[in-house]
C-alpha cells in the first residue's frame, strides 16, 4: 500500500518522519512532506548525507498532521531515549 492511500480522508498535507536502512547497516532518520519524493531522492543519491551509503531501503515511517510534531519526533528519535527506537 502507498503511503499516500494510508492518509486518505486526513487531510492534504501531511509530514512524516522515516528511518531508511543504509548500504553500510547504519539507520539514518528524516522528515519530509512528501515521502516518495524524498525516498526517491535517497536512492538516487540526491541526498549528501546518505549518498554514499546506498542502497538505501525504507524500513519505517509514520505520520503527523503538522511539520511541529514530525519535528519534534525526528528528534526524539535521534537524540536520548528515542535512540532505543
């Protein structure tokens, strides 16, 4: 299923935060408003953080009704007890 199916009814923009399993094993944590683009991106090699470390595979994602609260997690997820996540 597309994550644009999973939000539908729920408004027109929407952000998530995502966590995409390196080349290297290593887990890199992002937000964005527009999922398939910017995975799309990761993959291409557009991102410099993750360029050299593909192939890049999308392991999870969730979403949030405002950029705030997709912020915010992504930062739980990268800093103290969300990096148990």
């Amino acid at each position: 299923m597309q994550p644009e199916a999973l939000c539908e009814g729920l408004g027109t923009f929407m952000y998530y935060v995502y966590l995409l399993k390196l080349g290297n094993n290593s887990t890199y944590t992002g937000s964005t408003s527009d999922l398939r683009k910017r995975v799309i991106k990761h993959s291409k090699g557009g991102v410099l953080a993750t360029k050299g470390y593909r192939p890049v595979k999308l392991i999870f994602y969730c979403v949030f009704p405002t950029k705030k609260q997709a912020i915010n997690f992504e930062l739980y997820l990268k800093n103290g007890p969300g990096q148990a996540f």
